[in-house]
C-alpha cells in the first residue's frame, strides 16, 4: 500500500516539476493515533507558480491532491516561485502548535 504521503509527492513532482519539494507528515504534532497520515506541510518551489497570485497556486495543488484531500484533516500550503524561495532565505514558514482537539 502506498503512503499518502508519497502518493502527494509523487503528483506534485508530475504536475509541477519543483526545483524544491518537501512534503512534511505533521500528524504526530496532533491528537491523531501513531502512523496517523492526516496532517500535512507542503512546500513547492516551480517556475509553474510564476505569474499567478497565491490563491491560484493554491488552487491547483488543491486540484492535484483532491482524491488525497478527500482522506487527510489538513494540508499547509506554501507555494513559492524560485526568486521568491530565493528572497525568503529558503525557508517556508514554521508550523504554529496544534491547540485543537483533547490536546488543548
């Protein structure tokens, strides 16, 4: 059986040919059972993105995990030309603590 986590990896590298991709499980920082594969952060770095504001990058990462966002809670998206990866230093933004479910 594939991961979801691989399968996400697998057709973000199709679609959108990074020149940086880090698909990050955050399913243990939550309230989920161990293995859990319901929490995800996604940074993408594609010459794909230049010309399109946030929301539309947005949308078609949506559009290429729909099956997959169909069976995980949540999915942090940060999507970044190379010149702005660049300009950020190459960091995407750090995941705030989970405050949700029986944990907080």
């Amino acid at each position: 059986m594939t991961s979801v986590q691989h399968t996400i990896e697998s057709k973000l590298n199709q679609a959108f040919t990074p020149s940086f991709m880090l698909v990050e499980n955050e399913s243990h920082k939550h309230n989920v059972p161990p293995g859990s594969e319901s929490h995800f952060k996604v940074t993408v770095v594609s010459a794909a993105f230049e010309g399109q504001r946030l929301l539309q990058r947005h949308r078609l990462l949506n559009q290429t995990l729909k099956d997959e966002l169909a069976v995980i809670h949540a999915l942090s998206l940060h999507t970044f030309t190379e010149p702005e990866w660049v300009a950020r230093g190459e960091q995407a933004a750090q995941t705030p603590p989970c405050l949700g479910g029986s944990a907080s």
